[in-house]
C-alpha cells in the first residue's frame, strides 16, 4: 500500500512538472503584414511538432509603445513580450507574437552591463525572444528571408519551435542538431540544425517519442500553400541565454549595416 501511494505521489508531480500537456494552448497574434498562409502553417506546425493546441488571436498592429528608432524605424522584443504576457487572454497557456517587421533588443553581457561595443549593442536586430521559462514570446522573420521560400519557411519554424521551446523551460542544447542549439552568430548553425529537439530535450518537457510528428511532414502537406517571399540575405545569426531569464535569438548583419 505504501508502495503504491509513493507510486502515485511521484506520477502526479511528474505530471505536474510538465509544461506542456494535449491540453496546452498556445496563443497566437499575428501582427499586421504577416500573411495568413504562413501563420496557419506555424501553427499547424507547433501543434504537430509539440502535441499542444493553438488559438488564433485576432489581427493587431505592433503596440506603439515598442516602437524604438534609434538605428533604424523597428519594435523592441523585450517590450512585446511584456506587453503580450500582461494582456493574456483567458483559455491561453503561452502567447506567441509572430511578425515580418524587424525586432530589437539590448544585449547585455553577465554583469548586466550592455555588451561593447555599446553602439552595436544597445539596440541590436533579432530574430526572436522568449522568457525561460515564461509564457511569452515573439519571433520576426525580418533577418530569415532568404530567396528560397522554403529554406526562409524552414528557418522561421525553427525558430518559432526554438523560442516556444525556452518557454517551456528548455535552455540551449550542446547537440548542434537540436533545434535548441545556440546558433552562435552564423545563420549556417539554424540551417545545420534539424527542425526539431533532440531526445534529451524532449524527454526534458515530456514528449513523448513517437507521438508528434517532424516539421518536415508538415512542409509537405504545406508547401502548395506557401506564399512567395522575395529577397536574399546573408545575415549572421546569433542566439545566448543571458542571465535576465530572456533568451535572444540575435541577427548580426547589423552591424554591416551601421556606419
Ligand atoms: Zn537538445
Ligand atoms: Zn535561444
């Protein structure tokens, strides 16, 4: 009898532990100029990949209180996701925010001081960021374009599973094939890395193997559906978990930019 109440305690704290479960939901708001076609294929995405639900979000322009123009006219990602964790509707686990419009942050080095060289850093391009652990995050596809759709596509998922999966607690992973990894300033690492976490990472947030399907299922079923995105790009790409409890997933083409 005791064996079995000790049984039974541990099955619901592991259950309990979990942050993501078949009833999870995942708020999604998509901010103006992002096409339709592509959230629904993000969110199918998240929903076959992590097992969860999704729930669209009406339609909103940027709020313009993350408005920043000190290097050029964009939106602060520490603001949004602010802004989106405080206005969580009700019936939503997570909140999303996805984006063409380019986002920005400061990045600050462990002392909490902004990295030098300060004019680079104080207002520095993003790809995406999320609270670790937390319920709110927001990724732009401004520094993924690339003039295959699809790599631009298979890009944006993985950061969007790569940021949802730092909410769920999930810090960077040392498998360079983890969509966890850190991609350490070079876009080649996201391209390198698979679309999906690796089994210590899964294990870590409770899925269990052989439920959900690979993103890359999902591309097939999707690519008749996918919208033409023009231009090219050859940025440089960084992702660090800093101790602020945000984690960044960083374009640093900026500063090729700046003068
Ligand atoms: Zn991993
Ligand atoms: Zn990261």
């Amino acid at each position: 009898m005791r064996i079995f109440i000790v049984l039974f305690a541990f099955l619901l704290l592991s259950c309990s532990e979990k942050p993501i479960a078949k009833k999870t939901v995942v708020g999604i708001i998509p901010y103006k100029g992002i096409s339709s076609e592509k959230v629904a294929m993000l969110r199918n995405s998240i929903q076959e990949y992590y097992g969860i639900s999704t729930k669209l979000l009406p339609e909103m322009a940027l709020p313009r209180q993350a408005f920043i123009n000190i290097k050029s006219p964009r939106y602060r990602a520490d603001s949004l996701i602010a802004i989106q964790q405080s206005n969580m509707p009700e019936g939503v686990d997570y909140i999303l925010g996805l984006t063409e419009i380019d986002i920005s942050v400061t990045k600050k080095d462990d002392d909490g001081k902004v990295k030098e060289p300060e004019w680079k850093y104080n207002d520095f391009g993003i790809m995406g960021l999320a609270y670790c652990p937390g319920k709110s995050c927001v990724v732009s596809g401004f520094r993924l374009k690339h003039k295959d759709k699809e790599v631009h596509f298979g890009r944006f998922k993985k950061v969007v599973i790569h940021e949802l999966g730092h909410n769920f607690g999930l810090p960077h992973c040392p498998d360079k094939k983890c969509v966890m990894t850190d991609a350490v300033e070079k876009i080649k690492t996201i391209d390198d890395a698979r679309p999906e976490l690796c089994n210590k990472c899964k294990s870590k947030i409770g899925i269990v193997l052989g439920i959900n399907v690979t993103i890359a299922d999902t591309e097939k079923s999707n690519k008749k559906n996918a919208p033409a995105i023009a231009g090219a790009s050859n940025q440089q790409n960084q992702c660090y978990f800093p101790t602020t409890s945000l984690c960044v997933s960083v374009a640093l083409s900026e500063t090729m930019r700046i003068t």
